[in-house]
C-alpha cells in the first residue's frame, strides 16, 4: 500500500517491464528504445507505462543512482540538524534544493538521545569539501538550528530496492 492507498494490480506487461528496468536503464543513446526492443514492444507504449505506473505510484522514480565513490566522492556525510520545529518547513526546503545535498528529509527526534530532526547527505572528495559544505548549510539555517553533526560514511550500502522475479 502507498500513501494514497492500494495500488492498482500491474498486468504481464507491466510485470515485464519492471523486471527489464531492475537493474537499471540501458546506458545508451535511447534508453527506452533499447528497453522496448528487450521486452517486444513499441516505445511509445513502454513510455506511456512507466508514465502510468508513475501516476499510479506503482513505481516511486526514474532516475541515476551514482556511486559516489567512483565519481571521486569519497567524503560522504550525512548531516543531521537540529531545527526549530517552527521553522523546518521553511528552511528544510532550502537545504533539499543545494546542488551538493543529495537527498534531504525530515525525521522525528528520538529525545533524550537523538535530538535531530532535519538531514542531508552531503558528498565531497574530501571532510574539508564536506565541512565547507556544511558550513553553507548552517547558514541557511542560522539561529533556527541548534546543534548539527556529520556522520561520515565508511562503506557503501547495497542500494536497490523490491526486486520482481519472472
């Protein structure tokens, strides 16, 4: 179920699509031509079903997952904040539309221990690149913020989500 309700059922040609596209795009010049011609469909219709499964939450995204490291991003830090509850729906935004955050999102404080409700994943080749980063954060955020920290990665985590299988 997603946030509006249930989804509706995906049908063989769906199903077919969604296992073509698990691993990813093909990395060419028409990736959906490729894709059609893998599953025996016209493109136009494989568009018009990931659209529709798209709109029907069916699916949540189309887009690039980078690995960082192989990019040369080396330094990746989650920044956690702790923001005034009054000002988060403002300021969280701002954040979230910075080149360097990758993703930004709001999460409930764990008091007494985890006073922290605002976090952005900030990459950088280096914890410099990445404090300066920060540093720009921490502005937008100014006397609205009372603590942050940056919790640097140390490996990289699998990142794929439900796999269908035939």
């Amino acid at each position: 179920m997603n946030a509006i309700g249930p989804s509706p059922p995906i049908d063989d040609i769906d199903r077919r699509i969604i296992i073509a596209t698990q691993a990813g795009l093909p990395l060419c010049e028409r990736p959906y031509a490729a894709l059609a011609e893998a599953v025996g469909l016209p493109a136009t219709l494989v568009m018009q079903r990931l659209q529709r499964m798209l709109e029907a939450r069916v699916i949540r995204r189309i887009g690039a997952v980078p690995n960082h490291y192989r990019l040369g991003y080396t330094a990746n830090g989650m920044s956690v904040w702790d923001v005034d509850d009054d000002a988060i729906t403002e300021l969280g935004p701002a954040v979230g539309a910075l080149d360097f955050v990758s993703h930004c999102y709001r999460r409930p404080r764990q008091l007494p221990l985890w006073p922290y409700n605002l976090f952005a994943m900030v990459h950088g080749r280096s914890r410099c690149e990445v404090t300066e980063k920060v540093a720009v954060i921490a502005a937008i955020l100014g006397s609205q913020c009372r603590r942050h920290e940056v919790l640097y990665s140390t490996r990289i985590l699998k990142k794929t989500g439900l796999r269908l299988t035939e």
